[in-house]
C-alpha cells in the first residue's frame, strides 16, 4: 500500500468526508497547494470560493467546491475546514481550472 495521509474535509454543519488520500490540493489565498504524505505542518487561508481535490486509491479523484475557512497539515494528515463544501464533478473543475 502506497504512503497516505489521513484526510477529514469538515464543513460548518457536517463531516463531509473522511479517510485515506494519497494526495490533497487545495487553492488558498497564497496560491494552489499540494499536499503528499509527509508534508511539513502548515496552516492556510482557503480561497473564496475554491475546489479542494481529494485523490484516494480506493474512490478516485473527488472535488468538493468550499467557501471559507482553513487547511491545517500535521506529521500525519490534513483538515480541512470550510465554511461550506459541496462535491463537484471533476470533470468540470478541471474544465474549469481549478
């Protein structure tokens, strides 16, 4: 099994989604972030409207469209922490460019 990094998406309301990634993209406010297992800790300011990418070996690629909020990395995982997150086909993110 491929390194992962264990990933909660969490809106105001809800949990939206949780488990293993082998991959986090985010867009904030400094610009486009990937984030690898191992990454180092960090917190960030998520763009205003922005599309957070989820990349698993299990479910594929998912997109979620956030409004607000952060992104924190750990040693081990990432969370990120919206105001709102919808899923969005990620077809249409990328045809988009996010």
């Amino acid at each position: 099994m491929a390194n992962t990094l264990n990933v909660e998406l969490v809106a105001v309301e809800q949990k939206v989604w949780s488990g293993q990634a082998t991959m986090l993209t985010a867009r904030t406010t400094e610009g486009e972030l990937g984030v690898l297992p191992g990454h180092a800790p960090l917190l960030g300011q998520l763009a205003d409207p922005g599309i957070v990418r989820i990349k698993t070996e299990t479910e594929g690629e998912l997109a979620y469209q956030v409004n607000g909020g952060f992104l924190s990395v750990t040693g081990t995982g990432a969370t990120v922490l919206a105001e709102t997150a919808e899923p969005v086909d990620v077809a249409a993110a990328t045809a988009a460019g996010h």
